[in-house]
C-alpha cells in the first residue's frame, strides 16, 4: 500500500533517524526562543511594582516589599482553624505582585511571594506535616496554565523543608468566580465544591495556603472538608487579607 508522500514523509523520516529527529528538536527550541526575543523586544518586561522596564520584579521593589511588617495581630484561634495568618492587606505593592502573578502571567513573582509567606510562617512556629495548596477551578487553571497559589506554595514548602500535596484536596463542583459575592453568597457557592483524599491527611497537621482572604469562605471551607476526613489541624494561611465593601459591615469575625 502506498503511503501518502509529502510532510509524511519528512516525518517519518525523522522517526527513522535520531540525528534528524534532535535536528528538529533543536530547532524547534530555537524558533521557540527566536520569538520570545522578539516578543520581548516589541513588549518588553515591566517590573510588577514601578513599571521599569526589562525586569518583572526589580531590586528595589523587593526592598520596599521586606519593608513591609507583617500584620502586628493575626486571627484569633477558632473553628475550623488551630490559628490563621496573613501576611499583609490586600493593597499597595504586595497587591500589585500579586496581581502581576495572577493576572500579567508573571510567574516569577513567586518567588518573592512565597519567600515572605516563609518568613512570615517561620516567626509564628507552626509545625505542619504537609502544605496543601486551594486548588483553582480546573477550568480557570486550565485558562491561565498555572494555580498561582500552588506556584508560591512550592517556594513556601522548600524553604520550610515541607512536602506539598496536590493529591489532598481537589475542586469539584460548578462554582463561579467568588468576586462580587456577599459573605453569603460565597458560603453557598463553595459549599461542598471540594473533596478530600482521606487516606492522605488522616493524623496529619496541614498548612493550608491560599493567595487573598476576603471572606473567608473558600479556605474556611477547604479547612472543614480537610477535618472532617480525619485532619488532625489545619493552619490557614494568605498572602493578602482584603477588606471591601462587599464584606465589610457583614463583618470578618475571625480577624483581630
Ligand atoms: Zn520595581
């Protein structure tokens, strides 16, 4: 039987021989880097905090981020938390970071963030078995190729000489982006979007890491779902605490 000829068969023969299939291999990173430099040269990298160009995130904006204390009072200690932590509020530098991270596919911030979510962890003594990041919905990770929260965790953990478990807890059900929801309204919307590997976190302390506290909602919940499949504590940690008017007056109990 004839096979069709053409790219087929410049394909096949880059099956056949290695030395061609590396060839090709090579040149596809080439091009690859061929047009992030080109893309880099038309949209340069803008520093997350200043807005110099050719760096996402410059020297002096990290000064001016380890500047930054961390909140004098965390939250008192209360269900389903053993105690919870943020490491700032939700505006100014470390908002614009985050936001770059999230948003301006600037993945590099987290290092810096997760760094400060290290030293902020380190201060306060907890003594957690594994880090568990708060999963995106799939289809926002899928949208964005990365969960940043997972990305700082990942920092968080090595430095803290913890494992991160991706494998703990996972995102389900149909829930809509929580921004512009009341306190209410976000309680429903994630109630029961989140399932538990039991055998994962049974006996075990967690530090659960999530990138805003607004309400409370999403980690609150992630935590009740994690203790009830046999967690022993759970430490709730966030980069940033955010106070809006969509909570405000409704109140967030938790927080000193
Ligand atoms: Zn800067």
């Amino acid at each position: 039987m004839n096979q069709p000829r053409g790219i087929y068969d410049s394909e096949r023969a880059c099956l056949q021989h290695p030395v061609r299939r590396e060839r090709t291999r090579l040149f596809g990173r080439q091009l690859r880097q061929l047009l992030d430099a080109g893309l880099e040269l038309l949209f340069p990298s803008r520093c997350a905090g200043c807005q110099r160009v050719d760096t996402v995130w410059c020297p002096e904006c990290q000064d001016l981020l380890d500047a930054i204390p961390f909140p004098a009072r965390q939250a008192r200690a209360h269900s389903p938390f053993t105690a919870l932590a943020c490491s700032g509020d939700h505006n100014g530098l470390l908002r614009q970071a985050l936001l770059a991270l999230k948003y301006e596919n600037a993945a590099q911030l987290a290092g810096p963030l997760g760094n400060r979510l290290a030293s902020l962890v380190t201060g306060l003594q907890w003594k957690t078995d594994f880090l568990v990041p708060v999963p995106l919905h799939p289809s926002r990770e899928r949208e964005r190729g990365y969960n940043q929260t997972r990305l700082m965790g990942q920092v968080l953990a090595q430095k803290l000489c913890i494992p991160l478990a991706d494998d703990a807890l996972y995102r389900t059900g149909n829930t809509r982006a929580q921004v512009g929801l009341t306190r209410r309204q976000r309680l429903e919307n994630v109630s029961n979007a989140f399932v538990v590997n039991a055998k994962r976190v049974q006996g075990c302390d967690l530090l659960l890491v999530d990138d805003v506290y607004t309400t409370g909602a999403t980690l609150g919940e992630c935590a009740r779902a994690l203790l009830a499949k046999g967690a022993r504590s759970v430490f709730g940690l966030t980069l940033t605490r955010a106070v809006s008017p969509a909570n405000h007056g409704e109140g967030n109990p938790e927080w000193m």
